[in-house]
C-alpha cells in the first residue's frame, strides 16, 4: 500500500501486505483498510501508514481465501467478499470478526452498504 501526496506525488509511506493487492483502499476515521491476496484485512493508519489491526479469512480446507474486493465501511463495521465466497464483517475498530456468509461462490465484488443491508453479488450468479 502506497500512500502519496495529492499535490506533489511524493510516497509519504509505504505499507507491505504478505501478498498481493487489488482491491482499493478503503478510507474512514484517519484509517486506511485494505484486504490482501495473503488471506488478511488490515487496517492501517491514515497519517502513519502503520498498522493498527490485521484480521484473516476462516480457514476452509487448509487454506483461507484471498480478499479482493475493496471494503466497505459502515456501523463501524468493515464489509468484504472473499475468494472463499463468503462475506465478512470485521469490527472496524477492533479486527474482531462479527459474522461471515457465504455466498455460493466467489466475492470478487465490492459490498455496498444502504438501509442495514449489505448488498453483494458473487459467482453463484446472485445478488
């Protein structure tokens, strides 16, 4: 995760994930979320690029999923479909995990949040 200066481009700092990311970064709170193809969110701050929490994915056969979609944050709660097909919600304070549902397949999308809902399509072909 690089983060850069708006007006001039220069790194202010620099934040190593264990894998690959491709996702966007999601930004609430002086707070910089991001998941990794390494199985982890982190949650990184603003003005440092520290990190402050890091959380996984559940372990499914051995292995946990990747996180590719970009979280969404909302009820202080981070929001995000994972490779395991299933979607997380993480305190967005804490890591904690909240809940976790699986979806039928793949979660490459982004969750959207309206109205108590969190609204995310998958590769089972459902919304």
């Amino acid at each position: 995760m690089y983060a850069l200066s708006a007006r001039t481009g220069a790194t202010r700092c620099v934040y190593r994930t264990g894998g690959k990311v491709k996702s966007s970064a999601a930004f609430a709170g002086g707070r910089i979320y991001i998941g990794s193809y390494d199985g982890h969110v982190y949650c990184l701050s603003g003005r440092t690029g520290r990190l402050i929490w890091r959380a996984a994915a559940q372990p499914r056969l051995g292995s946990r999923g990747t996180f590719y979609s970009t979280p969404a944050l909302e009820y202080d709660r981070v929001y995000v479909g994972s490779t395991d097909g299933k979607v997380y919600s993480f305190g967005a304070e804490t890591g904690k995990l909240r809940w976790s549902r699986p979806t039928g397949g793949y979660v490459y999308a982004s969750p959207a949040v309206w109205r108590q809902l969190v609204l995310v399509g998958s590769y089972s072909r459902h919304f």
